[in-house]
C-alpha cells in the first residue's frame, strides 16, 4: 500500500548516529521538569536539531512527500519517561501555529498553546503538511508508541461520532519504530498511543513540514520567534 494511500510509512535506518548522539547528549543536558513531556520550538534550544529539520536531507525527503518545495513549519519534542507518562486518545492532529489570530472565512476555532496561537484550517491546507516523527529511541508497545488506523486520513476532517465508528470497525497498526529512523505521516491520519508498561525513554523530534502559502499577513508561529542557541 503506498504512503498517500495508508497515510504514513516508516523509513528505517534515515537518521545515523553520528547525527542524533550529538542531539540526544544536549537534551541530556536540558533537564526537562518530572512533569514536562516535551518541548516546543526545540530547534531554537538547540542547534543540532536547527541543523536537522533544515538539512538538504529532510528538506529533499519532505519534498518528495509533498511535490513542492517545503518549509519546517513547526518542531516538537516529546519524551514518555516514567515521571512523564501519558496516553493520546484517537484523534486526527487539525490545529497548526501560527504568528497571530486573523480572521479568515472557514478557519476555526481559534485557540492559544503556550502564548502561540493555533487554528483549525480546512483540509487542503492540512493536506499540504507532511509529519516526521524522527526517533531517537526505539518506540514499541511496552514504551507507549504510535497507534494509527491506516487510509483513515482519506475521510477529510473527522467529527467525534465518525472518529468513534472508524475505531470500532476499523483495525489499527501499533507502530514499531526503531532509533535512528523517521515516521512520515499525514496530519489527517488517525492516530493515539496508550500509556507506556514499561515506560523508559521514547524520545522523539516531530518535524512538520508544509508547502502551503499562508494568507496575506500570516506567519508560521516557527518565523515569528528568536532563535536561541543550546
């Protein structure tokens, strides 16, 4: 089945070490509080991941999955760890950051994360947005990774009854993914994970890309902010 089809697709080894040990000994050093999960904007901490999500590699890759030349349009970090251990129940990832609230006829709703604000857009902007989850740690059942429903994202935008009567009638694919390699996915594909067992590191860098061109005087929340080195 190909990824536009099943909605994501695991390119194992894509990352080497000699790139991610440099990554995983600065967040190392980050100290996450025992209840922060993760981290957004984590390129503006940390240079290895700048150079990461930009390089010509992801870069050449995201344009592969979208066929028009992207741009990184936001990063996240998250790391299931025993003090930080959480479940995602089935839902479809709709909201994108951006620089301020505008009105715009079929955006909405308007919500803020973090001082940043967020937007529900329609679906073709989501369609323009391709995901990589890109594992610095093996993800499996017992540490809490990636549950999806495969083709699920090809029903557009999802209401709450419809997401419910997929995940009763539809089998879903636990997600194994080992280090070092990349979860591509669309953002409409419908996705959960439950609580870790074991829960030990499962520390992922969340890339997304998109080939879209915002409305007139709109911004990428990830353009409107300072770049910090770490």
């Amino acid at each position: 089945m190909t990824f536009s089809r099943q909605g994501y697709e695991i390119l194992e080894p894509f990352i080497g070490q000699q790139t991610l040990a440099p990554i995983v000994q600065q967040l190392n050093a980050l100290h996450l509080k025992p209840t922060q999960g993760g981290l957004r904007n984590l390129h503006h901490h940390l240079r290895t991941v700048r150079d990461l999500v930009y390089s010509p590699k992801l870069l050449q890759k995201a344009q592969d999955y979208l066929g028009d030349s992207p741009s990184v349009v936001r990063v996240l970090f998250f790391d299931k760890t025993p003090s930080n251990n959480w479940l995602v129940p089935w839902h479809q990832d709709r909201a994108i950051a951006v620089s301020h609230k505008q009105e715009i006829p079929g955006w909405g709703p308007w919500s803020i994360k973090d001082t940043i604000p967020h937007v529900h857009p329609p679906a073709n902007v989501l369609n323009q947005i391709v995901t990589f989850r890109i594992h610095l740690d093996a993800a499996e059942p017992k540490n809490g990774c990636l549950r999806v429903i495969p083709g699920s994202h090809l029903q557009g935008i999802l209401s709450t009854d419809q997401i419910k009567e997929i995940v009763q009638t539809q089998p879903s694919v636990n997600c194994t993914v080992q280090s070092e390699s990349v979860m591509v996915m669309k953002p409409l594909l419908l996705h959960a994970s439950s609580k870790a067992t074991h829960p030990i590191h499962r520390r992922v860098i969340q890339v997304e890309y998109s080939s879209y061109r915002l409305p007139e005087g709109m911004d990428w929340d990830i353009n409107s902010n300072s770049t910090k080195d770490g």
